[in-house]
C-alpha cells in the first residue's frame, strides 16, 4: 500500500513538472512577461534587466521539465524529491498570496495552454505539496525504469533537449502556440463577436493610424485579400538586422496592392528614429503592447492574413523571401501566400520521435540487459548450488 502510494504521488507531480516546464520552454518570452508581471506585482517592475528576466525563464522551465524527468525515472530519489519540496514550499504560500490579493490575473504555470484561476492554482498546489511529502518521507520506494549505470545518458539528454527547445523556440518562434492568433485564428469573426458582448481575448485589438488616429481595425479585418502586419511593442527594443527583407517585402505589397502596417505602441519619437534608421515608408498604427506581445512572439514579427484569418507568421530572423524572379506573382500563385501548415498531431510526432522514442528504447534496453544479468546470475547461483550438493552426495559414508 505505501510502495503503491509512493509511486502514484510520483507519477503526479513528474506529469505536472514535465508539462509545465516544457510549456514553459516552448514559449519561453511569455514566461519572461509573467515574470515581469510578478516584478511589477512587487513593485519591481523595470529594475532587473530583461536578460535576467529571460535567463530565469529558461532556467525556471529546464528546472521543472528536467525535475519532471528525474522524478519519473527515479534518478537521484532523495535528491529529487527534497528539490521538488523546497519549490513547492516556496510556490504554495506563494499562489495564496496571488489568490488573496490577486495581483495578477493568472500564476503562469503552463504558461497559454492551461490558464488555471489563483484560487485553483492554489489548491492544485496544495495537492502537489502533499505528493511531494509523501514521496521525500519514502523515497526508496520509487522503483526506477534504468538502473544506476545508465541514468547519466537520461540526465544529459533532458538538459540538451529542454534547452535546445528553449533555444529554438527563442530563435524562431513556439513550436506550439497556445495563444489566440495562432496560424488558422479567424480574426475577423472573434473580434466582431466582442462587439456582440462575448468575454474574449480579442477586445483589447485595435488598430489606429498613428497619423490622424484613425480606427481602421474593421477595413484591415474585413479586407478580403492579403494584409501584411509588421508587429513590434516597442520599436526602439526591435532588432534591425533583418531590415532589408522588411523593405522588400514592403515594396512587393506595393507592386502588389497589398495593404502594409506596422503595428506597434511607441511614441512617435520612437516610430521617427526607427523611420530614420531604416528608411522605412509603411504606415504606422497604434495597438495595445501587451496584446501585440500576444500576437507574436518577435520583435518585429510579421504576420500575413487573408480575408481576416492569420495565415502566416514569421519571426524577424526567418522572414519570407521571395526571389527576384518571382516578385511579379501575386501571393495566390507563390507558397509564402498560402495557408501554412500547422499540424499539431505533426508536432507532437516530431516530440516523441526525438525525445519520448529515444528514451522509450533506453529504458527496453536497460530492462533488458539487467534482466538477463539477473538471470545469469541465479544460473550461476543454481550451477553452484547443483555442484555443492554433488559435491556432498558423493563424499556421504555407504551404509554396511
């Protein structure tokens, strides 16, 4: 009953801790904004510099992901596990605080893909609290998938591939994106719905032309062809290597007829340097910050939509080229115009190929090679044993 009980609490918060590191590290600049929300919860906000900020969001998703990890193939049991405690000693009084003062609206734990209310993260909490003493008063009660010998190559692999996600992820843009305008959205018919009354992520959108203030959000989401949105918060933090690509994109949209904005919610002597220093001629509109990090998760970043629905999304260091040689077709005759391919089963395929397969097969080959140790150990305990016992039957005395 106690090994069982063990290893159920195990299994517990080895599922929570995986998933939400790994969420976490998929989209590791949301988790820097909530880190940046909880700073500013305290009064912190803008006193610790955004590389902190981003480094401690990829430390804090590696920690949870690989701790997840460790827990599940009951490596380093105690170790563990007393690490496991100390974050949920930490993390529960912690979350009610946020579910009595509620500072902000949401803890963050898996990040977009489940937005769990304080009081629930509270309570979701207390339970992991309780697993987890349950599992550092027995922690040899965990039985382990590899064996001690092998337990470096799971170790190694967690830490490369969490941070190689991370890494990736910052690079590029999340490979699983959980928030409202991810590729397929249709923007147009979520945002007229908040005009019906509906609570949805979408009421804060808005588009205004920084010159003149006028609200344009309907003509941009009821255009029946392409748009092009340049998407920066804040321009004077936006990264100008790729400034090339952006013009001739633009220029393209111009031969084209393409409508071109760039959205962003600097001030105006922000939206004048960054015209200075890239002699960029799009028009510029203004949009709530937070939801343009929402948006995308690039600074720039550029999405493409097509009679209201977000077709394509692009991060500054992948932007879309389109050849010299190509440049008179319009997007409905060149790949980059149509629907990209955003197939979740695809993704998680390509998950468990890399990382669950590969561990999957350690863990056969780890079972296997100590089960047949085990048992050319009991066939050498036998033969030893069968080789005693000749040994005594034939030195036993005849009887007369």
């Amino acid at each position: 009953m106690k090994k069982s009980l063990v290893n159920i609490c195990r299994i517990v918060l080895a599922v929570v801790f995986i998933l939400s590191g790994f969420v976490k590290a998929v989209d590791p600049l949301g988790t820097q904004y909530k880190i940046q929300d909880y700073l500013e919860a305290i009064n912190m906000g803008g006193m610790v510099p955004d590389i902190l900020t981003l480094t401690a969001s990829v430390a804090q998703s590696a920690l949870e992901f690989c701790l997840g990890i460790f827990l599940l193939f009951a490596i380093q049991r105690r170790l563990t596990s007393r690490l496991i405690l100390i974050i949920m000693l930490v993390m529960t009084p912690l979350t009610l605080w946020l579910a009595l003062a509620n500072p902000i609206s949401d803890c963050g734990c898996f990040g977009d893909a489940l937005v769990l209310t304080n009081w629930q993260t509270f309570w979701k909490n207390v339970v992991l609290l309780v697993c987890a003493l349950v599992v550092v008063r027995w922690p040899r009660q965990m039985f382990r998938f590899v064996s001690e010998s092998n337990q470096w190559i799971v170790i190694n692999y967690s830490i490369l591939f969490i941070l190689a996600i991370s890494t990736w992820s910052l690079y590029d843009l999340p490979q699983f994106d959980f928030r409202p305008y991810h590729i397929g959205t249709n923007l147009r018919e979520n945002w007229e719905k908040t005009m019906d009354g509906e609570d949805l992520p979408y009421a804060d959108f808005f588009i205004e032309l920084a010159d003149g203030g006028d609200d344009i959000t309907e003509e941009v989401l009821q255009d029946t062809g392409y748009v092009f949105l340049l998407v920066s918060p804040y321009l004077e933090q936006a990264d100008d290597s790729r400034l090339d690509l952006i013009n001739e994109l633009y220029e393209y949209s111009q031969e084209h007829s393409y409508p071109f904005y760039c959205l962003t919610s600097s001030t105006e002597k922000a939206m004048a340097q960054w015209r200075d220093r890239t002699g960029a001629e799009y028009p510029y509109c203004l949009t709530d910050g937070t939801t343009l990090k929402t948006i995308i998760r690039s600074n720039p970043g550029l999405l493409l939509l097509k009679d209201g629905l977000v077709i394509r999304k692009w991060s500054h260091n992948n932007l879309p080229q389109i050849e010299e040689s190509l440049t008179a077709l319009p997007l409905e005759q060149l790949p980059v115009g149509q629907m990209a391919a955003n197939s979740i089963p695809g993704r998680i395929a390509k998950l468990l190929l890399w990382f669950v397969l590969p561990l999957a097969l350690l863990t056969i080959a780890d079972r296997t090679w100590r089960w047949t140790r085990l048992l050319r150990r009991k066939s050498r305990r036998d033969k030893k044993s069968h080789e005693t016992n000749g040994s005594n039957e034939t030195h036993e005395p005849q009887e007369n």
